[in-house]
C-alpha cells in the first residue's frame, strides 16, 4: 500500500512538471487589448490596430483578407485597370475574358507577441492570378515608436552575433565560418532558393523568459519563387537588456508572449 502511494505521488509529479512545461501552449487569446502609455493596442482574429487614446486616431496593424475574383473597387488596382475591366463586363464573351483576370487572395494574420511598444504577427498568404499561385509565411514585428524596428535597436551586436553563430540553422547557410562580428555573418549568409536572410532581424518575436534570459523567434522565409512556401523559425536566447527588463516581465505577467498567444 505504501509502494502504491510513493508511486502515485511519483506519477502526479511527473504530470505536474509535464503541464507547466507545456502550459503557454494553453492559454491563446484571439482577442484582447493592451496598452502602452497613450497607445492601446487592440486584436481579433480578423485585425489589430493601434489607437492614439488621446486623438482617438487608429492605424491597423493588419487585417485578414479571403477573396475571389476581382474587385472594381479594389485601391490597387489604378483606373486604367479598373476601366478595362468594366468593359470585360459589357463583352459578349466575358465569361471567357474574366478567367484572364481571376484571382484568388488570401492573407491570414494571427498576434503573437506584445512586449511594450513591440507588436509581431505571423502573416500567411496565398495568391493565384498569375503564371503560378503564389504562398508563404513569415513574422513581421512592429513599433508603437518607430516605422521600423531591429533587433539590432534592442540588443547589443556581440550577444546577436554569439547566438546566431551557435545556430545550427544559421551555420547551415554560412559560406565563411571564420567570422567575428554580426556584419559578417550577414555578409557570408547564403541561402540560395531556399531561404532569404536579408532583413531577418525585423521579423522576430518574443516567446518565453528563461531567468534572466528572453528566447526570440526569428522567422526566415524562401529564397525565391521555386521554393515558395519555405518558412523556418530560427530560435536563440538573449541576455534581458535593461531597457527590456520591465516590459518583458509585465508581457509575460499579462500573458502576451509568443508561447501564449500562438495557437
């Protein structure tokens, strides 16, 4: 009887570590807000926007999009376009015509982390309408602040470098491995079709705090159309700078990191 209590308790502990391990994986939100200082952040599964509390000016982060055919009203299109396209519809044969200008669109955009000013989101698109239909995924973060944002503006050059140079995925693609600093490992990263390096410090997000630590994905997507749809997510942990240090432990309290809000 003792040996089958010891057991239990054995048993229960494991399940215990075994969920907390696991547990941001349980707590996505597809809507919520959050604010920093006179910015609210807001988010649905359909969009998400900043809002000046104080002019009530909102800028929309994103929106997700599914749609066939064409659109007249459509603001890419220019008037020439759309001009054309109006006749189509008064042709005899436009039912023939109009294949020549279908197309199908689809972006679906989902929130993944919210750390002071720092928003990030992965997008995934698909579009037809030309030779061959088009696809792929990739993270895009944004600022509050500034237009764009680096990872580069947030932590210093020697801890990127160190923890991109250990990366198996990043070694992968690196021509010259004798390099000492980050530009040039960016000089001597080559992905080829496969994937596309450039800029990939403006497409991260946070995921999890480890001590003192901050884990980040990186996301890297195809290098050209033959290889669309490829998307890898490059994983490294940073020292917590000091400028970070209170928004990340606020994001994590609150629950807006990218290991809880990912589905």
């Amino acid at each position: 009887m003792h040996h089958y209590t010891k057991h239990s308790l054995f048993i229960k502990l494991v399940f215990i570590v075994a969920f907390s391990l696991h547990i941001c994986s349980f707590i996505a939100q597809v809507g919520s807000e959050t604010e920093f200082k006179d910015i609210k952040i807001t988010w649905s599964e359909d969009a998400a926007y900043f809002q000046n509390t104080l002019t009530g000016k909102s800028t929309r982060i994103y929106k997700n999009v599914a749609r066939e055919g064409y659109d007249l009203e459509d603001h890419r299109y220019d008037s020439h376009w759309v001009d054309s396209i109006r006749l189509i519809e008064h042709h005899p044969f436009k039912d023939s015509i109009a294949l020549l200008t279908y197309s199908k669109e689809y972006e679906n955009s989902e929130l993944i982390s919210v750390v002071g000013p720092y928003v990030s989101y992965t997008q995934n698109w698909y579009y037809e309408g030309g030779a061959h239909p088009t696809y792929g995924k990739q993270i895009i973060a944004k600022s509050v602040l500034l237009d764009q944002i680096s990872l580069i503006d947030l932590f210093s050059e020697g801890d990127l470098f160190d923890a991109l140079y250990k990366n198996d995925f990043v070694k992968k693609y690196l021509i010259d491995s004798n390099v000492r600093e980050l530009k040039e490992l960016w000089q001597n990263l080559d992905g080829g079709c496969d994937f596309y390096f450039g800029g990939i410090l403006e497409n991260f997000a946070f995921h999890h705090l480890e001590q003192d630590q901050v884990a980040l994905r990186i996301g890297v997507s195809y290098g050209c159309e033959i290889m669309r749809g490829n998307f890898k997510q490059i994983s490294i942990l940073l020292p917590i700078p000091a400028s970070l240090e209170q928004w990340l432990f606020k994001a994590d309290q609150k629950k807006l990191l990218m290991c809880y809000l990912e589905k």
